[in-house]
C-alpha cells in the first residue's frame, strides 16, 4: 500500500491489493480501463456496460484481454488474476502469484500506452519458481468490440451489427467494424502457431456487445528459474486499415524508444513546477500525482484537435464547465499548450453548435453536442480566456477568443435575463431538476465575466467597450450582494426568484429531501417562506446551501464583512466532512473534490490559510482510496477514478493563494503573495520552474516569527512585486533575495 513517509523518486510507483477497482492506461491517444485483478469487465452507463476497454476515441478496440495459464502435469487451469496492483505515471503493472493457484508460476505483466502513438504495448514475464521443469499451456485471449462512443448515434453514426476478423498471420490478427473504417489489429510474440477466431469465442468473463474473440495458443516447458517474455500489441484507426498496419508496426519495432520517451515526457512533467515543502513529503507526492493524473486525462482526437477531458472512466470527453474550472489549475502547472489546445475545441464547437455567444457543456470525442450549454458556463468562460491571457501573454489568442465572448455576454444579459437584473436565469453547475432559477453560480461568474471583459476591452483598444462593462460589474456586484444576501443566516443563497415562483417547486423539493432521509426539510422550507409579503417580489432562498455560494468569495465579489461572515458560517459540520465540502450543507451525503477546492479558495480570499490547508488536507486523504495515484471525482471512492477538475482543487488554491503567485505575463510582471499555513511556519517552500508566459521562475520561501524570506531566480527580470504584511516591494534582478518583516 502507499507509504505516506516515503520520499519517492520522479518515477514512483503507488500499489494496491483492491483488486475490483478500476485502473487507467493512458496516452493521448489510447486508453485501456479495467480492473485492478487484470480483468475487464462490463461496466457504465453512458454506453450500456461498455465504459470499459480499450479505447481509441472516438472509437472502441477491444472489450480486453486475458491470459490463461495451464500446468499440464498438475492438471491446473486458471484464467490469470492479479495479487497486487501497481500505478506508475507512465503505466501500470499486475502481479500474479496466489491468483494462478498451485502452479509455480509467477507472472508480471506491465502496459503503456505511448503518448502520441494509437496503440497499447503489453509485455508479460512468466517466471518458473519450482525446482523441476513445469509444462504449461498459454492460451492469450482478446476480444474486439469496435464501436462509438457515447451518444454517437444521436448524429447518425451507429455501431455496425458484427467485426469481422482475419488472420494476417498466426500472430497477429485484423478486426474491422462492418459498417465503418474502424480497424483494429492484435498481435502477440507468444511463441507457437495455433490460433482460433470466433464470435462465441469468450474468456473469463462475457462482455457485451458485436464484438468477436481471439485466441493465440501455445506449449511451452520452463526449467527451474528460467522466465518467458513475451509482448501483446494493440493498434488502432478510425480511419484506414493501412494505418492501423503502420501503427502495429511502429509499436512493434518501437516500443522500447517509445517507452524511453513517455517516461522522459513524465518526468518533465513532474519537474515543470515542482513543489518542494520541507518536512511534507505526501502532500509534495500527491501534488506531483495530480500533475501526472491531470496528463493521464488528456485527449488527442484526429479532425478534432486535442484537450483535456472531464473524467475516466465516465466522463471522457470535454466540458465547458468542467474545464473553465481545470484549465486554471493547468495554467498553473504550466502547461499553457494543453489550456490552448482545450479552448479552441470549446470555442469551435461551440460556434459551430450554438453561434450566439452560449458556449456548450458537453462535447463528445466524436464531435457530438448532447447539452448546447447551462448559464454558468458561458460566464465562466469568458473569465477563463482573460485567465489565460494572465498566465500565457499570448496576444493572438486574445484576439481569437474576445469576439465570442463579447456575444457571449449578450446572451447572458438578453436571452438569459429577460427580468434585467444582471442575474441570468437557468441550470447552473448544481443540474439538479427544479434549480433552473437566477443561481449563485451563475450569477457570480456573470459579475466575474464582466471584470474580465473590462481587461480585455482594454488590452485590445476598445475603452468604450470598457467603460460600460465596468458599469455593468458594479451593478452586478451590488446586486448579488444585495439580493442574494441571507442576513438571518449569514450566508449567501442558492438561487433568487419569487415566492410565487418558489412555491410550485416546494413539494418536489420536499420529497427530494424526504428521499435523502431529510428530517424537518418541509418545516425549513415553511419558514423561509413565511418570511415574505410581496409574492412577486425576487429575494434569495437558501434552498439547499448548495457547495456554490462559496462563489462569491472564490471569486473576489462578495463584500469584505459579508465574505467574512459567510465563510465562517460555513467552517462547521453542516458544510465540511472528513473529506472536504459537502456538495449541500442541507443533506451532507457527497463530497468532491471541487467543492472542496472552490471552498479552500474562499477560504484563502476571506477566511484564513489554515482553514485552506485543512480542507486540502481532508481532500488529500482520498488520495489512492481507489486508484493508486489519483483522488476520485466523489470523495473517498465514488465516481471518476481520475478526475480533471481536482487540478484545480489542489493547485489554484496551493499556487495562487497560499503561495500567492498572481500572474501578469502580458505586463511581464509576477506579484507573490504568501498566504502561508501556520502548520507550514519555518518550513522551506520551493516551487521550481513556474512558468509565466516566457519566464521561468524559481521561488523559494520561508515564513518564520513574522518574517518572510524570499528568493526567486528570475532570468528574465521580470518585475517581481511581492505583497507581504500590508506592504508591496518590486524587484525586477535576475535573482531577488529579501527578508521582509
């Protein structure tokens, strides 16, 4: 199991002996998804059972694969499962001792899927621990079930009615959807020349869909201590079966190399920055994981581009609202390219699906929309492209996106608020049936939206432009300071509408609380509404105290007093669990990672760093409870295994708050702002190659008896202004050493 003390190298490994949860293969092309006993079986419920796999998205290769292990003189067949489960950054490895029963056979078995290469290497060494010859029989078995991803057929493109497979050779085989240029191609170094193809060709488990089964068979004698290597390889295309033969055979003749490289590209991730705390060597281990499992979620497409998806193994494709959250962790760790990359797939689909400024929740990997967009989204949106001009300077892409978010913003205030109160109606981040009112969320990232589009405006020449934005962001401001304010409380509210409006709503709010076991949720709800005369009137109505009225402290609107009264009504057990923020203070029955970070932001804006660490703390002991290496979307264990927007929970509230790096790179200036734990007083904070736009930093810092001692290798002097104790200091040498009080 993970070792909490361990000081662990770039290339780490986190084990586990849970054999029945998931694991995640991944390159940005290929993902293998199945269980930690080295089986695949059918699970999900986007594509009915089929969630798991090897995936080339669009498309799916294979239901898996399965090897199986006869001793020919103890007469012992076993379909092999794995003792112990082991994650690298890299890929994965299995195991097998007790799982293959009498026989004295140990086997490992270790897969990568190259980074930019659309296939999966599998290498398997069967070892002979006995003292005499053992005589096996190896059958390696793969099953083929090409087919599209979720909601596919809503665009017309449907799962052919079989695959059809042949043998190339007697070690390696083609498989092609019957309908589609789907191909996919399995082949094996196993020693031997039997084979069997078959439609009711299965292994240890059956596994749904129009798949068809193959079978690569062979006897073979090992002499005491003597090992057996041999590879599996899977290559695929959505396009040709000339390109799925150039695959197999890159992987083929390259996989060594192609291995050298995904580790290279891994460790370079882990030291692009890196972040070093004295005396905190898990909290520094999970802080490189997130980096590696936030790589593991990215998605390469051909004709679509590439981007960072959602969540695995639920979730794999791309949100607006789950990247206008991750991508400000991905800014932060530094990869500028992949936020880019990700953008222009959310910007083009959503011109080419909407047009009208609405940017959309959910596009598939075959380039479907299944949700045109929720308010929220658009909003926040509009305040990631000015995020991204912060941290990457990059001009052009400005420029690209400012047009569309001009519209956009028409859209929230015209189709979105019909009422003018600079509060947009509709589903919000909370999709919850009945929540489509004026929402906290919503509005907020709509007040934020327009600060953003008052920078823009000016960076790009358009005063005018910025003068009314700016106006708008006042009024927005002081209206959800006003009309969202929940003065009995002290707390923000969910939604705001009228009485009249809220009271169709109360019996399904009711049984909805009654369903959760609610106690007294109808009496709760009596007493707001007893509270108001004028039935026509909008106020506020802390419906369920959704995790989201944290928003206006995460983002920097809510009034000082206010801001601070909300966030320490919030530090208590109605809001925080073992693991972090409840989704609803009202029925405290899930956890995420998101609310989590969202609430620890807040909390570093209004309340104090301490609480900031404790909710990070609380998040972080979810860590490796599923799968080893990665925090789950539902803390502890429910949900994606790897989930994207935990990159902004950890790192937006580490980097930009505690460590308080604030970014200008279109001004060539960096501001460092420490907001340091007392937990991390006296303790010696790297964190190495921060990058800013072209600049790379190195920032190192100590916080002990009131005084702050810095030093930041800046190459690029830039103008270094440091905010400490209520004062500002500007600096612009090569290397910035200072001890302030």
């Amino acid at each position: 199991m993970y070792n909490s003390n361990s000081q662990l190298s770039s290339m780490q490994a986190v084990k586990s002996k849970h054999p029945f949860n998931v694991y995640l293969t991944a390159g940005e092309y290929v993902k293998a998804i199945g269980t930690q006993d080295g089986y695949f079986p059918d699970f999900g419920h986007h594509v009915a059972n089929e969630m798991g796999g090897i995936w080339l998205h669009p498309i799916k290769l294979l239901d898996g694969f399965w090897l199986r292990v006869t001793d020919l003189d103890r007469n012992i067949s076993v379909w092999s499962k794995s003792d112990e489960y082991i994650t690298y950054p890299w890929g994965n490895a299995f195991h097998y001792d007790h799982g293959l029963g009498h026989i004295p056979i140990s086997i490992e078995r270790m897969q990568f899927a190259p980074e930019q290469v659309k296939g999966l290497v599998v290498h398997y060494d069967l070892h002979n621990y006995a003292d005499r010859p053992t005589r096996l029989k190896l059958e390696l078995l793969a099953r083929t079930d090409l087919r599209p991803v979720w909601f596919s057929d809503e665009i017309g493109i449907l799962d052919g009615a079989k695959d059809v497979v042949e043998a190339n050779s007697n070690r390696l085989m083609h498989a092609k959807d019957c309908d589609h240029e789907w191909h996919a191609m399995i082949g094996t170094s196993l020693p031997g020349e039997d084979y069997e193809i078959g439609e009711s060709l299965f292994g240890p488990e059956f596994t749904s869909g129009q798949g068809c089964g193959m079978k690569f068979e062979t006897t073979v004698t090992l002499e005491p201590n003597e090992h057996l290597a041999f590879h599996l390889f899977v290559a695929g295309s959505y396009t040709s079966k000339q390109d799925c033969e150039e695959t197999y055979q890159t992987l083929v003749n390259e996989h060594e190399r192609l291995l050298v490289e995904k580790k290279s590209t891994y460790e370079a991730i882990r030291e692009r920055v890196d972040l070093k705390i004295e005396g905190e060597s898990l909290f520094n281990d999970i802080f490189a994981w997130v980096k590696w499992n936030n790589q593991w979620l990215v998605q390469k497409v051909d004709g679509i581009g590439r981007g960072l998806t959602a969540g695995s193994p639920h979730y794999p494709w791309w949100f607006g609202c789950d990247n206008s959250y991750s991508l400000q962790g991905v800014l932060a760790i530094g990869d500028h390219e992949l936020a880019k990359d990700t953008m222009r797939i959310l910007l083009e689909h959503s011109v080419k699906h909407n047009g009208n400024g609405r940017i959309v929740h959910e596009i598939t990997t075959m380039g479907a929309v299944s949700n045109p967009g929720n308010t929220q989204e658009t909003a926040h949106y509009i305040s990631m492209v000015w995020d991204m001009y912060r941290w990457t300077g990059d001009r052009a892409f400005l420029q690209d996106h400012y047009a569309y978010c001009v519209q956009g913003m028409d859209w929230l205030l015209h189709e979105m608020d019909l009422d003018g109160d600079l509060l947009p109606s509709g589903y919000g981040i909370i999709e919850i049936a009945g929540l489509n009112m004026e929402l906290i969320d919503s509005a907020v990232y709509t007040a934020k939206a327009m600060q953003a589009l008052v920078q823009m405006s000016l960076e790009l020449g358009e005063a005018d432009r910025a003068e009314q934005y700016e106006a708008l962001a006042k009024s927005a401001i002081q209206a959800i300071n006003t009309t969202f304010w929940d003065e009995e409380q002290q707390l923000y509210a969910d939604a705001v509408a009228s009485k009249q409006d809220v009271l169709p709503k109360v019996e399904f709010l009711v049984g909805v609380a009654e369903q959760n076991g609610i106690q007294g949720y109808r009496e709760y709800l009596e007493h707001q509404l007893a509270r108001v005369q004028d039935e026509t009137v909008d106020q506020g109505w802390l419906i369920n105290k959704n995790w989201v009225i944290s928003t206006p402290m995460e983002v920097g609107i809510a009034d000082r007093a206010k801001g601070e009264s909300a966030i320490r009504h919030m530090r208590n057990t109605d809001f925080i669990g073992p693991y972090g923020s409840y989704l609803s203070g009202t029925f405290q029955q899930g956890t995420m990672t998101i609310s989590t970070g969202v609430h620890a932001v807040a909390e570093a804006m209004y309340g104090d760093a301490d609480a900031a660490l404790d909710l990070l703390l609380r998040m972080n002991q979810s860590f490796s409870r599923v799968l080893p290496g990665s925090m789950n979307e539902m803390s502890p264990d429910y949900g994606c295994a790897v989930q994207a927007w935990t990159v902004y929970a950890l790192m937006v509230p580490t980097i930009v708050h505690l460590i308080g790096v604030q970014p200008e790179a279109h001004r060539h200036s960096v501001t460092i702002a420490p907001k340091i734990p007392t937990a991390w007083h006296g303790k010696e904070i790297q964190l190495n190659r921060v990058r800013i736009g072209d600049a790379w930093l190195d920032i190192k810092l100590c916080v002990d008896q009131g005084q702050l001692t810095l030093n930041v290798q800046n190459e690029s002097q830039w103008n270094i202004q440091v905010d400490w104790n209520g004062k500002t200091y500007s600096f612009n040498d090569a290397i910035v050493e200072a001890a302030l009080q």
